[in-house]
C-alpha cells in the first residue's frame, strides 16, 4: 500500500464513526444540464473537508462518461470549483487539502429553484452552465422520483467507469449495485453487488466519491469500513470475458 493511500485511509477513518448513512458528511446533490452545448451530469458533497475545501464532487460528459474530480467551496450565493486536471492536483488538493486560488477555479456558479446557474472558463473560453437539479441525499434518506442517486466515483480504469446506486433501504440507506459504464459507448457492461463477507461498502471514505479508487488501468479498489486494519476488495478487469472479477 503506497503513503498516499495509506494517508487517504487514516484522514478517512479518524472522520468516520461508522459504516451506516446517518454519516452526517454524505450531503450529496445530483445535477443534470449543459456546459455549453454539451450534456453533462454533476454530483457535489457538501462538508467542511478542510481549512480550503467545502465541496467535492465529480461529474462527467454524457458523451464520455468518465468522472473528473471536482473541489472547492461554498460562496454566499453558490459555488465556486476547481477540476482535477492531473494526478498531482488530486494529490495536493484532494488527498493533502493544500491550498489553491479560488481566481484558478473555472466553475462559478449560481444557486437558483432550478437548480444551478453560471459559467466555465479558462484562458481561451467562456461557456455557460445550466444545471437542474435531480436527485439529493442526506444522512437519512434520498430524495429522488426513484428513491436511488447515482455517484459517479473517482475511480476508475482506461475504459470504465464506475457508478454507485445508493438507495432508500427500511435501515437507511443502502448501496448494492455498482454499474461498470464503457465510457465510449455509454451502456452499463456490468452490475456488481460490492458488499460482501469481508466488505461493507459505500459509507467509509469521507468524500463518496472515493469510495472507489484507481489501481492501474485495469484495476479498481472498492474501499470496505473497518475500525481496525484496512480493508479493501480489488476489481480487475478479463479481457477475455469482459467483466470486473474480484482479485484472489
């Protein structure tokens, strides 16, 4: 297990006092809308992750469907966001929380009935936001036209993406089925049921979206909750069948 990974785990576990949904950190807005001409999806959390960072989140193109990492903060009237462009900005801004200019984040938007409002920019462009919102959860329940939200998770590998269906559940919420996305095409390849003997899944990294964590290009780890050791199931990815089997 590599130091960042080790740190991530640590930071997780001294936040976390256990593995169900009342965890007041999972406050989670999902978003669907445009960024320019192009559709896209948004999840943000929203929790005081540190001295620099009030949300995280993830969203993706619909063409793609592979999640880019979001971070930032609340303003008076909306949000202000920056994207991992690297892996060295996960890192610094993500893992480590160090702190980043606000004038650098491209997403400035604003709340409104609807939803969200506002624009991207960088250099060269300018391009406006338009976000409804769909679905929300907070430490109890989810609020949704199918009582389930969708995270798109960090993770991932160099053709899949992976999301997780949180459900309403008569103990809370619940978190059984992860869909493997092709992101060039888009259709689910494959649905996993991530809680096993060994594994409670889904409610143990501080930010959800990392409840999933890249490996290598073929290799997923799905983070379990554990007071003790740490616990995680590795995914990897056959060729030959085309599906996630977990790792022996």
């Amino acid at each position: 297990m590599n130091n960042i990974r080790t740190f991530t785990l640590l930071t997780s576990l001294l936040m976390c006092s256990g593995s169900h949904a009342s965890d007041s950190w999972y406050v989670v807005k999902n978003y669907r809308g445009t960024l320019g001409k192009y559709p896209v999806h948004v999840s943000l959390q929203t929790y005081q992750f540190g001295a620099y960072v009030s949300v995280k989140g993830s969203y993706y193109y619909d063409k793609y469907h592979a999640p880019i990492a979001l971070y930032g903060r609340e303003t008076a009237d909306g949000l202000v966001l920056c994207e991992v462009a690297s892996k060295t900005d996960f890192e610094k801004y993500l893992l480590f929380g160090e702190r980043y200019s606000l004038s650098d984040c491209p997403f400035r938007l604003v709340n409104n009935e609807q939803g969200l409002t506002g624009v991207w920019q960088n250099e060269k462009s300018t391009l406006a936001v338009s976000l409804s919102s769909t679905a929300s959860m907070d430490q109890t329940h989810i609020i949704a036209n199918q009582g389930s939200i969708e995270i798109p998770f960090w993770g991932q590998t160099a053709t899949h993406s992976f999301m997780g269906v949180y459900e309403n559940s008569g103990d809370g919420l619940s978190v059984n089925h992860i869909k493997v996305l092709d992101k060039k095409q888009g259709n689910v390849i494959q649905v996993i049921n991530p809680q096993t003997e060994n594994c409670q899944f889904g409610f143990y990294m501080t930010a959800i979206y990392q409840n999933i964590e890249t490996i290598n290009d073929s290799t997923v780890s799905f983070n379990c909750y554990s007071t003790k050791a740490d616990i995680s199931d590795e995914y990897i990815f056959n060729k030959k069948e085309g599906l996630y089997y977990p790792a022996q």
